[in-house]
C-alpha cells in the first residue's frame, strides 16, 4: 500500500494544481503509528501529508454531507468498501456527482489499529508496510513487525470488494478480488442461539451503551437533516415502553438504514465500548440478500434500494 502513496500524492497535487480540486480529502498520519486522521489538503504544497498504509480505516465518504456546500470541488480518497458509501449518498441526492472527485484506493486488507498498538512501539514512526502471504511486515523507525492474518480487521478478512466500485482515477492496479465472499458467519453464530440466549445476549452488549451517537454519526446511510432520536417530540423512547431505552435505540437505527447499509463496519469500528452493532445491520443485510437476491447496497448508483420500491412478484403476503 505505501507504493500508492507516492502516485496518490502526485495526483493530489496535479488535481490541485490544475484546479480541478479545490480540495483533498484524504489520510493523514496520526499521534501514533497505528493510526492515520483525516486531513483536508487546499494547497498543492501540502500534498506530502497523504498517507496509505493498512491503518487508513476510516471511511471519509460522511465528511462529504458535512461539506456538500463547500464552493468548489472535492477529490476524495476511498477504498472499496468506502465508495459503496459515495453510490449511497448520490442515491440518497446528498451529494453532487459533478463536485466530487474520486480517487480509487484498491486496498488489499486493513490492520485493527487496537490489535497492533498492543505490539508496535507507540512512539514509533511508520516507514513501510508490505502485504506478506499471511499478514504485513511493518517497518518503524523503532523496529520491525510481522503482523499475521489475526491482526486484519474482521470484516476485511471476509471482504469481497478490495477495488473500489466508482471513480474518476483509480491510484494503483486492481486487486484481484477474495473469491471465498461473506459467509455471514458473525451473525449465523448468534442466529443460531435460542430465543433466550439470543435476548440475553443483546441485553449485555445493549446495557453498555453510552448513547454517544458514534455509530450514527459516523454511518453514511444516517444523512437525515434531523434525526428521530434528536427529537423532544414524539418520545421515541416512551414509545418503545417494552424495552430499554438503549436497546429501542439500536433496533431502531438498524431498521432506519435497513436496505441502505453499505457494510462498511465504521459504526462498529467507532463504538467506545465495543458493541458489535455492525452485526445487527449484516442481520438485515443477509435477510435483504436471500430474499431478494440483492447485492450490497451501494454497488451501483443506478439500483433502486431494495426498500424503496416494490415489484408484485415480491414475496411478501400482503402483495
């Protein structure tokens, strides 16, 4: 992945320079060497900030609702499950295709950054990462690592969409695809559970919520101008008198995003206190696959999320 980082810089630079860009979003090393920032790029000069090593896991694409009014064009840097994301928002008319740019990170795995700060120095600066058989040998300034398959984030592990799927400059050669696909694992371990131990389960994970709004900020399928859970009026809480306020919060959000959810991860990867609540949308996401044979959401730009619209063939009784 460093070898993309001197023609990424480049072509920030030129975009930058010919004024086709008034704007780079992009990666940024961070305070320690597990970890990268967003950073916001204006002047040509400043193109030497951009980083891509197996610690970009954010996705920056939500940046893009913040910024939908900026007055020239932004160039973005996305992998490919981040620009499922960008199809997303341009379905949901929130973003302007022709004041987009998009760079296309075909990425080949991305490391936990928690899993790795528990064995790279954290003072230490990151030189070069290269993809081995079976992880990435990491070169610091402070030693070397050899970091196997374990340290990869999980849902790069099952990931079947390395290249991005829209762009405007793809930066580096195409990947070749995991051909294995997602087995849904994760939530089959869970769906598989009785009833009670199922209840019991969510019931743990739920009563640790702090109710920070992490996973909704950060989640690129949450663009309403206002969310139902920022609303005094009606109390979506007292509505939900059965369960508790934390659980009604979850359930609600992952139905909100159901059919929109791209299965980028970030609302897990954000939550302070390790909730897997990326589980509950891949719950519906599997639902969404098997019964109307759907891709991910965001594939595409031109399919018509499978919840909003309906054919007479649909298996549902009510049609």
């Amino acid at each position: 992945m460093i070898a993309i980082e001197a023609e990424l810089k480049k072509a920030a630079a030129d975009l930058l320079s010919s004024g086709e860009a008034q704007m780079v979003l992009g990666f940024g090393p961070g305070s320690e060497a597990t970890r990268t920032t967003p950073v916001f790029i204006t002047g040509a000069g400043d193109t030497e900030k951009l980083v891509f090593n197996p610690f970009c896991v954010n996705n920056l694409v939500k940046y893009l609702i913040d910024l939908k009014d900026y007055p020239g064009k932004i160039a973005i840097c996305v992998k490919g499950c981040d620009s499922r994301a960008v199809n997303r928002l341009l379905q949901d008319k929130q973003v302007d295709r022709n004041k987009v740019f998009i760079l296309g990170l075909p990425c080949p795995g991305l490391l936990d950054p928690e899993k790795a700060e528990a064995v790279i120095d954290p003072s230490a600066r990151l030189l070069t990462a290269e993809m081995e058989k079976d992880g990435v040998k990491i070169t610091t300034d402070r030693g070397n690592y050899s970091l196997p398959a374990g340290f990869f984030m999980d849902k790069c592990r099952r990931c079947a969409g390395r290249n991005p799927v829209v762009y405007d400059r793809l930066v580096g050669q195409p990947l070749r695809e995991n051909e294995t696909g997602d087995d849904f694992a994760d939530v089959k371990n869970i769906e598989e559970l009785p009833p009670e131990e199922k209840n019991a389960y969510w019931d743990r994970q739920f009563s640790r919520c702090l109710r920070c709004y992490a996973c909704r900020n950060v989640c690129p399928a949450c663009s309403c101008r206002e969310c139902v859970f920022d609303r005094a009026e009606p109390g979506w809480v007292a509505r939900a008198s059965n369960l508790s306020n934390n659980t009604a919060f979850h359930l609600v959000r992952a139905f909100h995003v159901a059919g929109r959810c791209v299965d980028c991860g970030e609302c897990q990867r954000v939550c302070p206190v390790h909730i897997p609540v990326g589980i509950l949308n891949r719950k519906i996401l599997m639902d969404i696959k098997q019964m109307y044979d759907e891709p991910t959401p965001g594939i595409s730009p031109d399919r018509t999320p499978v919840l909003g619209g309906f054919h007479t063939g649909d298996p549902d009784e009510f049609m």
